[in-house]
C-alpha cells in the first residue's frame, strides 16, 4: 500500500510544537477557574461545541491506546468521550492488548462482525461494508487503535489477537482539522475524526462527522488564538519542522 494509505488515521511521530503553546500552561495563576464538563479554563470552555446531550449510537467503540496519549493535554479522544455515550465508548490503555486483558475487549475480539481500523493489504475501504451499527449482544465493536504510526504499528504487531480481526482503513475522506498537530500526509485523521466518518457510514447518519468534529475545530481554534501555529502535513509544501519554526 501507499504511504498516504498506511498513515491515514494516526498521528505523527514528532513532538507538537503547538503543546509548548497549550494555553492550560500558559497561565502562571495558582488557581483558575476550570469547566467540570470539557475540562479546560473556563475562558475557552468548549462546552457550547459539545452535544447537549450524549449523541446516541448502535456500534460499540473501543479504543486501544497508547499510554503517551493519555498525557496529552491537547488530545482528541477526551473529546469523543464528552460526545457519545460512555456506555457505547470505551478507552482501554496498554501496550499491548491480550485476550483476558479486557471483558468488553475480549467480547470484541471473539465477534466475527467486529472491525479493526488499521490499514494493510488485507484491510477493506470503509464504503466496503454494510451500513448497519456494529454493536450487538456478542459484544461486536469498532476498534481503533490511538497514538502515533510507530506506536500504533508497535501495538498491532504485539497483540497477536488483533490479527484475526477484520481490518478497514480510511482513505479520500479529505485534510484533518486538527491543525494543531502535524499530520504525516495530508490525508491523515485524527483518531476522532476516524471514528466519526465510521460511524456516519456505519448508522448512515452524515451529521454524526459535525457532532463530533464540532468542539476539535473549536479546540483548534482556541489554541491559535492564543500563540498556537498552524500545523501542515509532512507531505505539504508549506510544512516547516519544529526546528525551522525557532
């Protein structure tokens, strides 16, 4: 497969230069006011980007992922948490993810209608699959692994049960909005962004993909305003390394 192809979805391997600009750090004051909902100061609150209430959906999301994505503060999965129901999306963390680890990951991957999205040779285009929600009673999900390409690769290639799922990738879906981090080609989604075009496709339900990607392009926002840069792909002819950027 292509490059643009085996990227598509995960993250770059590079340090953002936006977190040195993470407006959370950025305030020496002892004490600040924070939104108990998104978490955030409460002068960039984003909670008027967020559903009113919990998006209700038929699939079952699971996502594996890497441990040094929890400790970003600028990541995209705390927004997807805020945006459809707990009960429908779980965040399972590790390393490696190994049959008994998990009930609900276990229930996943024994499901036969269980996807993974990780690309390769043998995995399917999304438009390729049925639109019906994956979630029933045997525990079927959509898995998405969340970190970067290296730490997602690491991840597959060391869960052995992970290879028998039925793997679909994402491709001409468009540029990502997290412009606050540099993507590997200019076809690369974050994890939020997947997880929102499978399940437009999956409950054939387009609005899902704003619901969603909603509070990541306020977040975006945000964050330049307040010193951030705009973060081109690697691919982009406008793409500047962190080094160039000092």
């Amino acid at each position: 497969p292509s490059p643009s192809r085996i990227m598509d979805h995960f993250q770059d391997d590079e340090p953002s230069f936006t977190e040195q600009f993470d407006i959370r750090q950025c305030d020496a004051t002892p004490s600040r006011a924070m939104c108990g909902r998104c978490r955030r100061p409460a002068t960039v609150c984003i909670c008027c980007c967020l559903p009113d209430e919990p998006f209700k959906i038929g699939s079952r999301v699971v996502i594996l992922q890497h441990p040094n994505e929890e400790s970003r503060s600028l990541a995209t999965v705390p927004l997807l948490t805020q945006c459809v129901e707990t009960s429908r999306c779980h965040v399972i963390r590790g390393k490696r993810f190994d049959v008994g680890r998990n009930k609900v990951l276990d229930l996943a991957l024994s499901s036969a209608d269980s996807i993974l999205l990780f690309p390769g040779d043998k995995a399917l285009e999304l438009h390729a699959l049925p639109r019906r929600p994956i979630g029933g009673s045997d525990g079927a999900a959509v898995i998405v692994i969340d970190g970067t390409w290296s730490q997602a690769k690491s991840i597959f290639n060391r869960s052995r049960a992970l290879g028998a799922v039925k793997q679909v990738q994402l491709t001409g879906f468009g540029g990502s909005e997290y412009s606050i981090r540099t993507q590997p080609t200019r076809g690369s989604l974050s994890t939020l962004e997947s997880v929102a075009h499978i399940l437009a496709w999956l409950e054939m339900d387009s609005t899902i993909v704003e619901v969603l990607v909603r509070p990541l392009r306020a977040m975006c926002r945000h964050q330049i305003e307040h010193g951030a840069v705009h973060h081109h792909s690697r691919d982009d002819p406008d793409y500047m390394s962190r080094q160039e950027y000092k």
